[in-house]
C-alpha cells in the first residue's frame, strides 16, 4: 500500500466565501478535466494523494496556503467539481458529520459504478481502516474530523484525512493511494511530509512495532484472565507510580507521557475479541470498538511485561512543508516534488475552459508560490 503524506496546518476557523468558493469550484474542475485528459484519472489519484501537489493545487484555487482550510476547503471545491460524465470520478465523505456518510455514499455511487458487493465491502473498508490507522494506530494527538475518499469507476481510491490538536491550534493532514495495497499496519507511508515533531508518538503501523504487534495478538488470543492478571500487576499502586510518576531529572512533577496507561480497559470487547481469535494486528484492530485506548493498553503490557517496544517515533519524518503565506515566515521544501506539481497544474490551468481572466490570476498565484518557496 501507498500512503504518501502527512502535513501540517495552523488551524483556522471560518470558511471560505460564497464567491470564492464558486471560483474554487470552476476552476479546480477546468484543471482537473485537462490533467485526467492528458494522464488519465487513476494518474489524478497519484498526484492529489502527494501532499506538496495538493498544497499547489490549494494554492492555485486561491485558498490559504498554509492553513488547515486548504485541506477542508479545497476537498468541498473537488467534490462539486468533479462529475462522473466528464471526469470519471467521484468524491465522498467531507468534514465532521459529512464525514460519517461516506459509507452510505459509497453504496450510493455502487448503482452508477456497478460496484460488485465485494467491491464495495472493500471500499468501506478501507475507508474505515484508514480512519483507523491515523487515529488510534498512530497516536499523534490528532483527532479525525475531516475524511474524503475519491473513486474511481475501477474501484481505486485516495483518501485525505485531517486531524485537529485543539490545545496547538495546528491541523495535520493524512494521504493515501489504494495502489500496491499490502498491509494497513505495516510500514504504510511511502513519504510523510510535516511541520512538526512531536517527542513521542506511539507508532503501532510501524515496522519497529511488528513484535508489539505479534504479542498484543497473542495476548488478546490467549484469554481475558490472563490479560487481566497482566493489567493488574502494572495497575498496582508501586507499579502505577513507575509507570505515571517517572520523572524526568529536571522536571520532577512532569510525567513521562507516553508511558501513561488508559485507566480502564473493556472487558466485554476483550471476551468479544478472544472468542473471534484474530489471525494477525490487523484484524485485531480492525474490530469495531477497538480504539486508541485498548491500542495503547495492549501495547504497553507487551513492551512492559513481554519486553516487546513498539515505535515511540513520531511518523512525521521531514519537517519542512510551510509554504510561507500570512501566516509565517518560509521554509525549505522538497522542491523537486514541487517542480512536478507545477508541471502537471499549469497546463492544466492554460488549456481550462475557463475565462482568461481566471487564467490569468491562478498562473499569477501559481508563480507567487513558487518565488516565495525558492
């Protein structure tokens, strides 16, 4: 599998006016229609699944360039934009409660597409392990609130996901591609770009983590009562000191956070999981109503008691997507990855069928963004 981007956004509230959302929309259709034309729409997946090609995108349809609406805005425009008869392609899902329709969308759009049943079952899937993956497989502090999914007739997909972190007012975004699907918990990033690194991000979808996950099946495998005994010896009161009151030198008040443990775990989900008997982490957390607190018990009792770690590494490996903008001052970006966005966006903004006007104004957009990120 191709998951090919993380990004970071300052948070923004509001939304985009009604006259510019319309342009957004008129515009991002004219492009896309010209580079589906020329590279065919599965081609189209590849690229709005690259984040520095989604944030030129953003940037030529006029919306803040380094802001967490970029993503929610730019994804509404994408949705209205993009028709069946003329681009092959459909959009679904959206932000917060539109989100949770994208399964009903799915079955919607399956009598245009002619979706077999497993088709779709593995459509809502992927859908919903994704979802999965990004907020309680790898625990960044993000919570999901935005989820689009964009399908092809041939039943390939990419997935933009954001996540909010309320208290650092910052948005991160998540990319995903169907193609060369392997595994949803292993190693599923095929480059992740962001503004920040976090100390420590348990990372159960990586690679380190295989033994973590190999004993958490295990442990659920094995019986609730065994893995109640194991929960119990760590949630004794000396035991519970060591694992919440572990100082560091300096800061002798300030817990080590990523040793925390949930305080409750549910059992009635742990005798569910036993009697079902995953045969692998990814059905194991595929169950419905396994969430980042069982994720993060499991893998504590096998990194504690088992001595199997799982990756505390923040997913987050390069840390240089802001484009600059009003909201602060430039950085350096991957300016290859930017070099091809450019020259896939900017034909397709000069052959659109759209007023020279608009033309004009978008390439003018397009080459602000590319001085400021020299």
């Amino acid at each position: 599998m191709s998951r090919t981007g993380v990004a970071n956004l300052p948070l923004h509230y509001g939304k985009a006016p009604r006259w510019l959302f319309e342009r957004m929309v008129k515009l991002a259709g004219g492009i896309v229609a010209i580079i589906i034309d020329e590279y065919g729409n599965e081609e189209f997946l590849r690229r709005i699944s690259d984040p520095f090609w989604f944030q030129a995108l953003s940037c030529v349809l006029a919306y803040d360039w380094h802001s967490s609406g970029c993503t929610t805005v730019t994804c509404g425009a994408l949705k209205e934009a993009l028709k069946l008869e003329e681009h092959g392609l459909k959009v679904v899902g959206g932000k917060g409660k539109v989100s949770r329709r994208t399964p009903l969308e799915i079955e919607e759009l399956s009598h245009v597409f002619n979706f077999s049943t497993s088709a779709i079952k593995k459509l809502k899937y992927a859908s919903r392990i994704c979802a999965k993956v990004d907020n309680a497989i790898i625990q960044d502090n993000h919570q999901l609130y935005h989820h689009v999914m964009i399908l092809t007739e041939r039943s390939k997909w990419s997935i933009i996901q954001q996540g909010m972190q309320i208290d650092k007012k910052y948005a991160r975004r998540y990319h995903w591609l169907s193609d060369n699907v392997d595994s949803f918990v292993c190693e599923p990033h095929k480059a992740i770009v962001g503004d920040i690194c976090q100390e420590k991000v348990l990372d159960m979808a990586s690679k380190e983590s295989e033994s973590n996950q190999r004993t958490c099946v295990d442990l659920v495998n094995d019986g609730p009562n065994h893995l109640k005994t194991d929960w119990a010896m760590l949630a004794r009161d000396h035991n519970q000191r060591t694992l919440d009151n572990w100082s560091f030198p300096e800061k002798k008040s300030k817990p080590i956070l990523y040793l925390e443990m949930p305080r409750s775990i549910n059992w009635a989900k742990m005798k569910e999981i036993y009697d079902f008997q995953p045969k692998n982490y990814e059905q194991l957390i595929g169950m419905r109503g396994v969430g980042p607190n069982t994720v993060r018990g499991l893998a504590l009792i096998s990194d504690l008691i088992y001595g199997d770690k799982p990756s505390w590494f923040d997913p987050v490996i390069k840390y240089s997507f802001a484009f600059g903008g009003k909201d602060g001052v430039p950085r350096p970006v991957d300016r290859k990855a930017m070099d091809e966005a450019i020259e896939i966006i900017k034909p397709g903004i000069e052959q659109a069928k759209i007023g020279d006007k608009d033309k004009i104004h978008a390439i003018k957009r397009l080459q602000k963004f590319v001085t400021i990120n020299q």
